[in-house]
C-alpha cells in the first residue's frame, strides 16, 4: 500500500474539489468515499430493496451489479453497465447514502472496497466522514474540513442550482444523523490538521493543505 492522505468533513465542506486538486499537486488518484455509500443507496433504489434492510443491503454492497471507478476528475458510480455518476451526486440520493451508512453491516461490507483503492498507486487522497479513523488509520496526513453550515448550504446551493435555506435543515439533518450514529461516527482524527473554511478562499485552502501534506510525506517517506 502506498501513502494515505484523508480528508474528512461534513456535507459540503469542499472535500471532494480539495482532495481533487491534491491528487493533481501529489500526481496519484483520490477517492470519494462517500461515492460508495451514494451507489449502495441508488442500486437499492433500483433493486427495490428497503434502505432498512440491513442484510439484503450488505450483499448488495459486495454484488458486482454497480462499482466505483476513480478518475482524476470524478469518483464514478456505475449500475448495471450504466455511469450513475449524476444521478448519485443529487441531494436526495446524499440523504439515502447517510441512512444506510447507519448500519454496521453496511459499513463493514463496503470497507476492503474502500481500502482497495490505497492499492492501485504509489498513494492516495481519501475523502469522507471516517477515512482518517476508520478506514485509513495509519494515513500518513490527515485533514478535518469544516465550514459554518450557512456557507455550505451556499456553496451546494450554486452547484446544484438548489433553495440555499432547504439545505441548511437538510445538511444539518444529514450531519446530525452522520456524527450521532455509534459506528464509525463523523469526527475529526486525534492527529488531523483541523481547517474551518468559511473564512478562506480555495486557494488559500489548498495552499495551507499541500504545506501540511508536504511536511507530513517527507517524515514518513
Ligand atoms: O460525502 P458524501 O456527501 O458523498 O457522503 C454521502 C453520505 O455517505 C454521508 O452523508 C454519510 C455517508 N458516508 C459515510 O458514512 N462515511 C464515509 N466515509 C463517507 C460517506
């Protein structure tokens, strides 16, 4: 396995453009964890399977009806031959992932899936709520993005062209669900460089990021 870089966070907190931009500075892959959650969640939509049905739901998590590809743009959901990878990134299908992200079984049926992507390069920038103290314990560099829920629900808001006030009570709803539920909650690692972006602009974050990147590679490697 190479180096692990995660970068966790709630809802919208720009993980997915940060860990972007990293894994083009550093040249290897990332991967939004998140992604297979939101896959899980449509395939059982699809396969008419309740988002409750915690035993049908970890078999659907291993079945080879959908996977997810890493590309340097995008984490990409494909279902039945077909790229989901739109339809995973509406808010709705965000809202199904956080439930079934609830269950244990679900988890632990989607974590070597996770852990596999560590083993396609040299290293790695992993994104979602547990990579740093789950998924990826050992990463060698660890980030905890957060922002007020207020520019959040902006930022979600101007890309999906959504009511910026309906996804502050969603988000904070969905947050809620994703730091309360007793496995592998939403939480800042021990170790993390923790990062409140409300204040800065992009560029700003990436900077102070790949500095803290750089400093924690050249220890380890
Ligand atoms: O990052 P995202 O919005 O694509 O994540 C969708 C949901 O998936 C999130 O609300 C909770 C779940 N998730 C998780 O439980 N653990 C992760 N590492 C990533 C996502």
């Amino acid at each position: 396995m190479g180096y692990v870089i995660t970068v966790d966070g709630p809802a919208a907190s720009g993980k997915s453009s940060l860990s972007r931009e990293l894994s083009k500075k550093l040249n290897i892959p990332w991967v939004s964890t998140g992604a297979f959650y939101r896959g899980l969640a449509f395939a059982a939509i699809q396969r008419k399977i309740a988002l409750t049905d915690k035993v049908a739901l970890s078999e659907l998590a291993l079945s080879s009806i959908w996977k997810v590809e890493m590309t340097p743009e995008k984490t990409q959901v494909w279902f039945d031959g077909q790229d989901v990878t739109e339809k995973i990134a509406q808010e709705e299908v965000g809202n199904f992932a956080s439930q079934v992200s609830h269950y244990p079984e679900v988890r632990s049926s989607l974590l070597d899936l996770q852990r596999n992507c560590a083993f396609k390069a040299e290293g790695l920038v992993a994104e979602g709520r547990d990579c740093g103290t789950v998924v990826f314990p050992q990463a060698e560099a660890k980030i905890y993005l957060t922002a007020s829920s207020e520019n959040r629900a902006q930022r979600r808001a101007q890309e999906l062209g959504l009511d910026e006030k309906k996804l502050v009570v969603q988000q904070q709803k969905r947050d809620h669900q994703d730091s309360t539920r007793k496995t592998a909650p939403m939480q800042a690692p021990k170790d993390a460089l923790v990062l409140d972006t409300t204040e800065l602009n992009f560029n700003e974050v990436v900077t102070q990021v790949h500095k803290f990147v750089q400093q924690k590679i050249h220890k380890a490697i």
